[in-house]
C-alpha cells in the first residue's frame, strides 16, 4: 500500500491479473502458542535493541501476541511468528522503507497462515511494499524496471529458528523456561495436527 493508501506501483499489479500484488488480507490463523519468547530474547533473534521492541510494542508496530505487558512487572512474551515479523520490520527499517507501509506489511503478516509466511517473498520499491509468492512474481515485478528489494521471509524464518534454538523460551502454560527450544519442532506439532 502507498502512503495514501491506494495500490501503487507498477502498471497490472493488483488488477487481478497475476503476478505480484501489492498487500492485503488474508485468512489469520488462531494462535496456539505454548512457548514464549521474553523482550531479550526475541531481541536477540530479531537483531534488534529492547528499545525499539518496547518503541514498537507501546505504539502497536509488534505487539506480543502471546502475552502483553500488564503494567510493571510482567513480561512480555512474543510467539516465534512475533519474532519473525520483528525481524522483518528490523530489515524494512534498515533499507528505508516508510513506517506507515512497514505498518501495512506487518498487518499483513499477522493476517497470512503460517504456512504462506514460509513461501513468501515481500518486495518494495520503498513507496510500496508487495506479496510476491512464486519466481514468476517477482520476474513480473522486476520488469518495471524500478529499483527494488526484497525479503525472502522463508529465509528470515530460518534465521530466527536458529537463533532461537540457542536461546531461551518460556512455556506458556507453566511458566518453565526451555533451555535451547527449537521452535521448528513446535511448528512441527501444529503442522502435524493441522493434517
């Protein structure tokens, strides 16, 4: 989404023609979290400081969707996917993309399943950030000839699984800490009774 929030970009994109279109809505998943990741945690996988992770939580960028802050004392606790988008905004950030269309994207993260977050690719020209999910889409994209860039979000999953796997996460049911959790063996889980 531009900045005024019309469809930018290149010409047929959003037409409902194919090819890469620019974010929108999607069918959200329930969360069905058991681990949680507390602020130091996820920023350390995500490469960010506590901070901005306080920054982002209190104006609503990336809130904890497995438990919010209850006023002093309690802690956050961010689900592996909180994480993966922290470290997406983190990259957005990074190349210079406005906030209002970092926004968009991360609307649009929370509203995809997880299975398309691992198959997607989002690409902006910096005015607008699109969904690109085949090779096709992205040729299609890079033929308008603009400068872009684009995140690999399956390969930022990766990174954040490995990060995590060396770090602690918080049973969210009990509150035991898991020494060197490996979130992928929870996706593991969900995916298997998802079937």
């Amino acid at each position: 989404m531009s900045g005024d929030g019309t469809a930018g970009g290149a010409p047929g994109l959003g037409s409902g023609e194919g090819g890469p279109y620019p974010l929108h809505g999607g069918t959200a998943e329930p969360s069905t979290d058991t681990v949680g990741y507390r602020g130091p945690t996820a920023c350390a996988a995500a490469g960010i400081t506590y901070r901005q992770l306080d920054y982002w939580a209190r104006t609503g960028l990336v809130e904890p969707s497995v438990r919010p802050a209850y006023g002093s004392g309690t802690q956050r606790l961010y689900s592996f996917r909180d994480v993966v988008v922290l470290k997406i905004v983190k990259r957005f950030l990074d190349t210079g993309v406005a906030l209002q269309n970092i926004r968009a994207a991360v609307q649009h993260l929370r509203d995809r399943g997880l299975g398309d977050l691992e198959r997607m690719t989002l690409m902006s020209d910096g005015a607008t950030v699109y969904e690109c999910s085949s090779p096709d889409e992205v040729v299609d994209l890079l033929q308008g000839g603009q400068g872009i860039f684009g995140i690999a979000v399956g390969v930022v999953w990766r990174d954040v699984e490995a990060a995590l796997s060396q770090l602690h996460g918080e049973r969210v049911d009990t509150g035991e800490t898991l020494v060197g959790h490996n979130p992928a063996d929870e996706l593991a889980r969900r995916r298997n009774r998802a079937v």
